[in-house]
C-alpha cells in the first residue's frame, strides 16, 4: 500500500474531503454493504480455521497452510478492512495519522504473507503431485508448521524493515484526509521484486508443472479406467484423482488472488509512468481486501468437507466428546 516519490505539495493540492453527492438512504445503504463484507469475511475464515484447528482428520501440511490463510484472511477482515471500507465510503481518511501509520504497517505485512503463504501452496501442490512418496515421507506437519512460523516472522522483519529504512515514511508530508506514504526509489524496486515479482514467479513456474503433472495424470487414469485391475491400482486411481481435484480447487484459489492483486500492483509499478488518481489506487486496494472475502466462499464451493464442518459447528456438535475425531472426508 504505497505510493512512489512525486512531489508533495502537488498531492497536497489533490487531496480534500469533498461534501457527501450521495442521498441519506445510498450512505446508510453503502455502510450496511461494507458491514456485510467484513462480516462475511470474519465469519466465514473464523469457520476455516475452526474446522482445520478443531477436527485432526484436516491437521495435514496442506491444511496447515489453508489455516494460515484463513488467520491472515480473517486479520484482514478484523483490522484492515473495516477502516478501508470507511475510507472508501467517506472518500476521505477520517483517523487521524498514527492509526494510518498502523493500518499501513498491518496491511503490507498480511498482503506480503498471503502472497507468500500462495506461493508455498503451489509448491506443496507440487511436491504432492510430482513425488508422493517423497512428500508423505518429508513433508510432515511439524516441518510444514515449521516454515509457516519462518514466513510470518519474515514477512514481519521484512515490512518493519522496509519502513524503517525508507526514511521519508515517519517523516513525510501526509496530507489532511489522505492515507498513503511514499516509498524512496531504491526501497520501491525492492518491495516490488520481493513482495511481487519473486512471489509470482514461484506461482506461476510451480502450477505450469502441477499442470503438466495433472495432464499425465488424468492419461494414466484414464488408462486404469480401461483394464480391470487389482484392488490397490484402483486405489491408487483415487488418490490420483483427489491430489487432482486438491490442486484444480487451489488452482482457483491461487488464480483469484492473482486476479485481485495484480490490479493494485500494475498501478503501483506504473505510478511513476502514467498520471494515476489516488482514487484508482485506493479502489484496488479495496479489490486487494475483497479477496479475503472471496476465499471461504471457494472453500464453500469446492470443499465438501467445508460444508460439513460448518453443519457440525453450526449445529454445535463441535462440543460434544470426541466430536474432533468425527470423519468430515467421507
């Protein structure tokens, strides 16, 4: 969330907090729309990560990383997003300077460690697909815990880092009304190799492979599917086919972030190119949040074992002995 250096008294100049144009009934009609967006996405990831925490049949390294996601989702939906929705709303920035400051902070950490956490994902899909044996036997969920717990602190030393070493961040001109800092050049470029371009280049490289292997999977069933076989071909049939749909409904998960960040960051990287409207940016930063929103939804989409836990925590079952040993995959 940042702007590159242009000069300060011109956005200054830019910058005010014009009278509401909407009618009384549009501006409640809008708050009860944003309330509604951060509900479902509080809600809906709070239920992800009580479904992958509470039933051990879900404790696998993939999940791990799903519940991750979902924690990250949910501070977005909890911390960032509220203030974003009335700074969109209010068309100006009504908390002040020191909360803009933490509001900046918070939402580059989480949108580093998301891209982070969807890069890991296509290289768990990956590693999955291409080497079971392999991954079953090194892959655990103590080692996948591991590196989870490494990419939050760095994302978090990395963020602090670049703010503090980016010396017009604390002592910049922030304008009455506005919310952005202005990143020197040096510290630009590398915030946009490392929190976008390293990122995206490990997402794309590793799902062009998941589907190349996906495509020679599918020939291979479809071979099985033609001779009768032994029981355990028949099993290996099915777990082919549930790594396949595992990494087709990741693969729609990885492909909306992308559809929502890229936006924001394309405008980032030609801010210094082409004359951009800090209300451009502002509306995909707001396209950035929605995306927390989006992924319980896909969860609810695609995962039946996400429908079901829902029904049993819902219905509060969760409580009930032994309710963590329930079989939600069947």
């Amino acid at each position: 969330m940042n702007l590159t250096e242009f000069n300060q008294s011109d956005r200054c100049e830019q910058v005010s907090c014009p009278e509401r144009s909407v009618s009384p009934a549009v501006y409640i009609l809008l708050y009860v729309c944003s309330a509604a967006v951060v509900l479902l996405t509080v809600c809906g990831n709070f239920l992800v990560i009580i479904s992958v925490f509470h039933f051990k049949q879900l404790h696998t390294p993939t999940n791990m990383l799903v519940l991750s996601l979902a924690v990250s989702d949910f501070l977005v939906g909890a911390v960032v997003m509220p203030s974003m929705l009335i700074w969109t709303v209010e068309s100006c920035w009504i908390f002040g300077r020191f909360f803009c400051i933490i509001f900046l902070l918070i939402g580059g950490f989480l949108t580093c460690l998301s891209i982070y956490i969807i890069a890991l994902i296509a290289v768990d899909r990956y590693l999955a697909l291409s080497n079971p044996f392999f991954y079953l036997q090194t892959v655990t969920k103590r080692r996948m815990l591991t590196v989870i717990n490494s990419i939050w602190w760095l994302c978090l030393l990395y963020n602090t880092a670049l703010y503090y070493f980016n010396g017009s961040f604390m002592n910049s001109v922030m304008c009455p009304g506005e919310c952005f800092f202005v990143l020197n050049v040096v510290c630009s470029v590398v915030d946009l190799v490392i929190t976008f371009i390293i990122p995206l280049s490990v997402i794309i490289i590793f799902y062009t492979l998941v589907f190349v292997i996906a495509k020679k999977h599918a020939t291979a069933i479809r071979e099985l599917n033609n001779h009768t076989r032994p029981k355990t071909q028949k099993i290996t049939s099915h777990s082919m086919k549930s790594e396949r749909k595992a990494a087709k409904v990741l693969s729609i998960l990885v492909s909306v972030f992308l559809m929502c960040l890229l936006p924001y960051f394309i405008c980032s990287l030609l801010a210094d190119v082409i004359d951009i409207q800090l209300e451009t940016i502002q509306k995909f930063m707001v396209m950035l949040c929605l995306n927390s929103s989006i992924n319980p939804v896909i969860y609810g989409l695609f995962y039946p074992w996400f429908r079901r836990c829902i029904k049993l925590i819902i219905t509060l079952q969760i409580f009930q002995t032994d309710s963590d040993l329930i079989n939600v995959l069947s």
